[in-house]
C-alpha cells in the first residue's frame, strides 16, 4: 500500500490490488446574489439579524452589545439590518435542496 500518498492512474490504467483507491469527492458550484450584510457596528442596543440555517424562520434576531462575538460576526459578513436580509443570506447557505442532490 503506498500510505497517505496519493497517485495519478495516468500511467496506470488497472488496478494495483495492494493499493487503496477512493473516488473525488463530489463538489457543488453555484453563484448566487444577496443583500449585503452590516459594514459598520451600530449603537449598543441595535437590533440586527444573523442568517440560521437550522432556525424555522432561517434568522435569529440579537441585539448588538459590541462583544467580541458582535465583531467577529461583522468581519465575517453575517450580521443583516433586516430579518428579510438575514432569510435571504440563509437560503443562499442552503444551495442544495432535499431530493436535488
């Protein structure tokens, strides 16, 4: 067996039985457009909206406190004004519906 190291079958169109082999994973690409999220904090007390994909209603309302945790989810663009805009920003997190795949 040849370990972690992975090998080209370029060169080598059968099998080698003391080999193991796996297949690429599959990969999904898919381009979709949404409300941009927050750029700057807001005042202590807002309301924002962040994107939950396992929540019902796919958003969770928070308020800001400016946190750590309230700028790390500004930096990373998942922080919305509106519920509507966190919903939309949660469906795109969701590219692959039940049955599609």
């Amino acid at each position: 067996a040849s370990g972690n190291k992975f090998e080209s079958l370029y060169n080598h169109p059968y099998w080698y039985e003391e080999h193991e082999y796996r297949r690429k994973p599959r990969t999904l690409t898919y381009t979709v457009t949404i409300p941009g999220p927050m750029r700057e904090a807001p005042n202590v007390g807002t309301i924002f909206y962040l994107p939950t994909p396992l929540a019902e209603e796919l958003a969770s309302m928070c308020g800001w406190y400016g946190s750590q945790s309230d700028d790390r989810l500004l930096k990373r663009g998942l922080c919305f004004a509106t519920k509507k805009d966190a919903i939309a920003a949660a469906k795109a997190m969701m590219p692959i519906k039940q049955g599609e795949v």
